[in-house]
C-alpha cells in the first residue's frame, strides 16, 4: 500500500496540532481515525499500511535483515508514533545491532525506543528485559579452538620425553633473560620517576565554591587544600574570601581539622544565615562571618550564652526547616533558629507563634490545557516561624482553589493574574519577594529543551535566555539547580555559585566549581569565576 509525500505531511502536521492541544502525551486510536476523516484519507488505507510495515518489519527482524526491519519499524511510527509494537521493533532491532558491533549509538537507541514502549504500553514485559540485557556487557564471541592432530600410535615413550627435556632446557635461559629484563626496566622507571618529582609543586585543589551576602556587595567563599613544601607534603584546608564583582582577595584563613569530617567536606554544604555561614556538616556547629571569615558561633560559645546548655552538648541536628535540634549532656532537648539566634524549649516549639502575610509564589495551571501555567504572587497568611523554612518554596494550586482561599482570607494576589503568561511546564529556581527565575519547556518534542525566563511581582516577562544566549557551564548550573547551587541577592545583582556542575566533554564528565553575577533586570552576566574552567583566582591587593 503506497501513500503520497503530500498526504502523509498533512496527516502528520495534523496530527501534531492535535497533540499540542491535549492535556496528555499520545494519540488515540480515536483521535487519529478522526484526523484522517478530516483530510479526507482512507481510514482503512492508513490501518492496512500500519498493518503492512508492522508485517514485513517482524519477519526482516526474524531473519536478521536489520536495516530493513528497522526502515519499516520507523515508517510505521510516522503513521502511528505511539505504536507500541513499532516501538518494541525498533528496540529489538536495535539490540541485535549493538550485540553484534558493539556500537554506543545501537545501544541508546535500543534503550530509548524500549523506554518509549513502556511509557505507551507498561505491561510490555519485553521492553524491560531489553533494558536489563543492555545494562550487561555484551559477550564477546566465542574463539575458535584449533584441534590438534592426534599424535601418532607408533611415537613411543621415550622419544615424547626427550622432546620435553629439550623443550624445557630452551626455555629456562629465555625465562631468566626476561626477568632480568623487566627488573632493569623497572629500575628505570623508577629513577627517572623519582628524578622528575624530586622538585616537583604540588598542585592545589578546589572543593567547595559559595556566594554570600553583605551589606558591602557579594562575596565568595573557595576552599582549597594546599600542600606543605616539604615531604610528606601534607594538605591542609585554605578558606579563601574575595570580592565576587572585583576578584580582590579579603581573607585567607588556614582551617582546623575535624573530627569525622573529611578537609574536602569542610563548609561545603553551609548555609547563610543573616551575615553568617553555618556549616553543620556530620554534626558540627560552626559559625563564620561571611566577609571576615571569623567565627561567631559554635557550641562553646552556645553553652556559655545560654544557661540551658551549661551543662554541656551532646548533639547538633537539622530539626525542621531552618531549626536545629539540641540535645544536652543530661538529655534535654532544644531548638535553635540560627536566623534569630533564639533558643526554645522542644515542648513549646511552634506554641503561640505569631503569623504575618508572606509573599510566596504560586503556579496557577490553565483549566483547559494541564500542560500550561501561569506565575503570579501571592501573599500567605501563615506562621512567622516558616518563614525562611518557605524561603524558596512554591505552590501549586487551580484557579478555582486560588480564588477559594482568597475568598476565605488566607491568600492575597500581588500580581494581577489576567495579566500573567502562560508556560509550558515551568519549574522555579530562584524566588524572592519581587522577582523569579524558572525554567519552562520550549516544546514538546524529545529530547527536551529547556528556557529560562525571570519575571517581576507584576506578572511582566523581565528576559528571557536559551541554551544559545548564555556559556554552556553558566546555563546548565542554572537550568539543573540542585541543592548544592546556592543564591544571594544584593541590590539588583543575583550571585549563583554550584559546587557540582558537570559537562560531558571528550567522552569524560567533567565536574566543575563555578560561580557568576546575575543582572536581574536585563539577565547580563556580570562577572564569573571558576578556578577550573575559567582558570579564574583571587587578586591580591598590596598594602
């Protein structure tokens, strides 16, 4: 059964439109006899032709004719994406393809088109054993043992053992001459090895990178392990502070050792409170100054200020949200709010608080179209205790429960939400109480592509950037934000740093350290730093 070019574009193009206005990710069977009748196609025509490649794809596939099993699998998925047979085809194909050259390509392809069959079709139980074979290595094929002549009846004994005794006698000298051999090269190997790091410097190593806050101007936090001159060239842990906008170093501080944490882990997952950094990694309780780099607080200086903990801490825990759990020395327990620095009873945590009307955002989804949304905030009535608990938290809600809790006092619209967009799936990044950074789908198609977009309280789109607009490290820290990235704002300038952004490049992952300026207004890169991937350091300014 032959179709034209013509029609099979208007079916198609058809057929795309349709799935842009649907709420799901498929077809139906329904949906696309429909589209046919539309354009005035044969429904049966297009069935039979589904029916033909299916046919002549299985038995291609039967008989090893993979090139051709797979042409017909891919016009089948041109009339019918969703075909879970047409997918489950092309996987198997695919996989008979990489058994036998042990292609990286055959492989992906074979897994996506297995993942695409269980997504259409989860009960196909086929398209799960495939991805298990691919996840083993594939057996190399099985070498050909050369069967050696029978040895003839007539050789007698003691010819066999004087063949032997020759055989051994040849090859004792040859053994001992390889053994001296290697002895000598390793020997040489060695002396020049020793020669060249005799005066060799030892490199240092960058492990966390974080931006911080201050009423001067952002900051940056690097630690670095620095080895000693001389042998055995110990390391030790360097906190380095310097100007983010400038490069201008403030600070180098040479950090003690901790027990149970390692010097690569040292404030690597701190977090800002006020003007501080507090690093309560595997139980520590340090406080520093975010620009000086002195300390502020720790558990000394907790039991000397309050009277409660005079007898001693036993443990420091994340408690809920922002609060920390104290357990003292007799077995007491406390909460501690490093923002306020105030210190309550267990018993009486959350008892009383006050509220106040928070600003928070909210995705708003579209009643006709679950795939778009639009960005607008609000203002919670809720308790002053989470408020940096929900410092960058969002919510979802309909339209319908938006104006419910609005009619019943709890929410408070900022942005006038007929003048917001809508976006495609958008996911929040960063939030603050005027503007927002989120990443929304650019379409539908896979693999997908992503944006980014800020907008203000007002609902107005302040930028918008692609994959083109910013350098590929800076975009991707951004668009894969994880707990790691960390944010602080002064003045209309955004710092973002991540210590985990990684790049596949020359077939390696490339784990990197980096940090940059943000212009919330006009989305510009103002300043970046990264001592791996844009060599950067800190300037050291003389007195």
């Amino acid at each position: 059964m032959t179709h034209s070019e013509e029609n099979l574009q208007k079916y198609l193009k058809k057929a795309q439109e349709v799935l842009n206005s649907k709420t799901e990710n498929y077809l139906s069977e329904k949906d696309l006899n429909d589209i046919a009748k539309s354009l005035g196609l044969n429904i049966q025509e297009i069935a039979q032709a589904r029916k033909d490649y299916l046919t002549r794809g299985n038995t291609h596939l039967k008989f090893d004719n993979l090139d051709e099993a797979i042409g017909e699998f891919e016009q089948l998925l041109l009339l019918s994406p969703n075909h879970s047979k047409g997918l489950m085809g092309l996987a198997e194909a695919h996989l008979k393809k990489w058994q036998q050259h042990h292609k990286k390509t055959d492989k992906e392809k074979a897994q996506e088109y297995a993942n695409q069959c269980i997504e259409v079709a989860p009960e196909a139980k086929r398209a799960y054993a495939i991805i298990s074979e691919l996840k083993q290595k594939p057996q190399a094929a099985p070498q050909k043992v050369k069967s050696k002549p029978a040895t003839s009846q007539k050789q007698t004994s003691a010819s066999r053992d004087t063949k032997k005794s020759k055989n051994k006698s040849k090859k004792q000298p040859i053994r001992t001459w390889l053994v001296v051999v290697c002895i000598l090269i390793m020997g040489v190997i060695a002396y020049r090895f020793y020669q060249k790091n005799k005066h060799h410097t030892y490199p240092s190593f960058t492990h966390s990178l974080k931006v911080g806050s201050t009423p001067e101007g952002l900051v940056l936090w690097q630690v670095q392990s620095k080895p000693d001159e001389d042998p055995p060239h110990k390391r030790h842990a360097i906190l380095q502070i310097g100007e983010a906008a400038t490069g201008e170093l403030l600070q180098e501080i040479e950090l003690p050792s901790r027990n149970n944490v390692y010097n690569s882990n040292l404030w690597y997952y701190a977090k800002q409170f006020n003007q501080d950094f507090y690093d309560l990694h595997k139980g520590s309780f340090v406080a520093r100054d975010v620009r000086t780099g002195e300390i502020t607080n720790n558990k000394v200086l907790l039991e000397n200020k309050f009277p409660a903990l005079s007898e001693g801490i036993s443990r420091i825990s994340p408690y809920s949200g922002d609060w920390l759990k104290i357990i003292t020395q007799r077995g007491a327990n406390y909460l501690f709010f490093p923002p306020t620095k105030k210190l309550v009873p267990i018993r009486l945590y959350g008892y009383g608080s006050a509220k106040s009307w928070q600003h928070v955002w909210a995705r708003v989804s579209n009643p006709t179209n679950g795939n778009q949304h639009k960005i607008v905030l609000t203002k919670m009535y809720r308790s002053i205790r989470h408020i940096y608990t929900h410092k960058r938290s969002y919510l979802r809600y309909r339209k319908t429960s938006l104006q419910r809790g609005i009619a019943q006092g709890r929410f408070k619209l900022v942005t006038p939400i007929e003048k917001a967009n809508y976006f495609l799936w958008p996911e929040f990044i960063y939030a603050d109480s005027t503007h927002t950074i989120f990443r929304y789908k650019a379409d539908i198609t896979k693999p997908v592509k992503y944006r980014l977009a800020c907008i203000d309280r007002s609902g107005s789109v302040v930028w918008e950037k692609g994959k083109d607009d910013l350098d590929e490290l800076l975009f991707k820290a951004l668009v894969s934000s994880n707990s790691l990235t960390t944010f602080a704002r002064h003045k209309n300038t955004l710092g973002v740093s991540s210590s985990d952004v990684t790049i596949f490049k020359n077939n390696k992952n490339h784990r990197y350290q980096m940090a940059f300026g943000l212009d919330l207004r006009t989305g510009q890169i103002l300043w970046k730093y990264s001592p791996q991937y844009y060599k950067s350091k800190f300037k050291e300014v003389r007195k």
